[in-house]
C-alpha cells in the first residue's frame, strides 16, 4: 500500500514519499498543487523536490535538480509523484464504492 | 438560467489547503489510537488501517453489549416465577447459569466431550445413589412389615 520511489544514484539510494508532514512544508514553502498544470515546468522540479523531505530533508537543492534533470522517463515519473502526492488525502477519505447510490463510471482512454 | 452548469453568480473557490485538511482531520486520528507522528510523518496507509481497526473494535464493542443485554434478559426471565404477583408458595427462581455462555471460543472439542462426560457421569451418581436409597428404604419397610406380622 505504500506508495514510494526507490532509486540509486551516484551510489547512494534515495526513497522518495510524501507524508502529510512533508506536504505540509511544501505548502508552507508556497507549493500549491493546483498551479501544477499552469506552471509545469516551475512546479514539477518542486514537486520532485518535496518527495525528499520524508526521507532525505538535508538533500541540497542543487543536487536534486541535477538528479530531475537526469532522471529517465520523465513522463512516467510525473504521473507516479502526483499519485504520490495524493497519497496523504486519498487515505483519509472513506472507502464508499460499494455504497448504494453512488454513480458509476468508465474511463475510455 | 437552464443549461448554465458555472454560473455567473458564484465566486472563484478558494483553492483547498491539504495542510488545513490534514490539521482538521488530525484530532480525530489521535481518537481512534494514532500517534502524532504516525500521523503526520508515518506512511499515509497507516489512516486507513487504523480506521479498519477502530471499526473492528466498535464492532466487537457492539457485541459484548448486545452479549450483556442477553444476560440481563435471561437473569430478569430466570427471576420472573418470583415476580409474579399472588406467586405460589415454593415457587423458586430458575438458578442462574453457573458459568457464562460457550461462545466456542475458549472450549477445544475435547475440553466439550470431557465436560459433557464428568456431566453425564455426576448425572448416573446421581440416579444410582437414588436408586441405592429406594432400595434400602423399601428393604427396611419390607423389614418392618415382616416383623409386625411375624410379632
């Protein structure tokens, strides 16, 4: 059920998360999650960034850029830190599907 | 107007705040047994499985009154005989069962068959003593009676 990045790199392993604690800081650092899809290119580094704060808080800036910048399959990546992301909400909502009364729906894409 | 889903009326919500959220939803957590930092900086599944854990002991809770309620029902109804008005003289309670209800939770098949036979068995003393007695007490009328025709 946890949902978190695991790599290596420059022979050291990083796991990356969000906690509510982290997501917190981020927003006191003025993250705001909705300018995602207005700024991508300001907020996906920062979004990136804030998944080292659960694990590794004492990570330079610098090196987390430079670890953005060569990280792979950045397509991917960016859909997984918004799941991520929404992890520490998704949990505190109540599990409703087999509710009566409830609508339905099917993705197409 | 029809067919106007936004309307024009409404104001621009403000954007939801997840750490306003999370401070709302924290003190609620802290209830049901989660730690502060559990909370806040432990894995965000942990919520789900202490809500799981504090439905299961509501559910558990709810059962051991409905369990209470049952022994106070079968207490008042093993009384009652006595708490009719103008009772019979003699007229006694139904004794109160001597140990709880087998819920099969601490009794193992064998502990069952043991209790059953020392039952059984305490239940045939029983009787044979009875009988024991019957027959020593008709002896001894049959005794007597032959005596008095005798003398």
């Amino acid at each position: 059920m946890d949902k978190a990045l695991q790599f290596s790199y420059h022979d050291r392993d990083y796991t990356l998360e969000f906690t509510r604690d982290s997501v917190r800081t981020m927003e006191r650092q003025g993250f705001n999650a909705n300018e995602l899809m207005v700024k991508p290119m300001t907020m996906l580094p920062d979004l990136f960034a804030g998944a080292f704060i659960a694990h590794h808080p004492y990570t330079k800036r610098k090196l987390i850029d430079e670890i953005f910048e060569h990280i792979g399959n950045k397509q991917e990546l960016i859909g997984k830190l918004v799941e991520m992301y929404n992890e520490p909400l998704a949990t505190l909502m109540e599990d409703k599907e087999g509710d009566e009364g409830n609508v339905g729906w099917t993705a197409t894409f | 107007m029809d067919g106007n889903v936004l309307s024009e009326e409404q104001e621009p919500s403000e954007p939801i705040s997840l750490s306003e959220i999370f401070e709302d939803a924290c003190p609620y957590y802290m209830s049901i047994g989660m730690t502060p930092e559990q909370y806040w900086c432990g894995e965000p599944a942990l919520a789900v499985w202490y809500r799981e854990s504090f439905r299961i002991k509501k559910e558990r809770r709810n059962w051991e009154m409905w369990l209470q309620g049952m022994y106070i029902y079968d207490a008042i109804c093993d009384a009652s005989p006595i708490l009719r008005p103008f009772v019979k003289k003699g007229t006694r309670p139904i004794p109160y069962p001597s140990e709880p209800y087998d819920l099969g939770l601490t009794k193992s098949p064998e502990e069952k068959r043991e209790k059953q036979n020392s039952e059984d068995k305490k239940v045939m003393d029983e009787a044979r003593m009875r009988m024991e007695n019957l027959m020593v007490s008709m002896a001894n009328k049959l005794k007597g009676k032959g005596g008095n025709t005798n003398g």
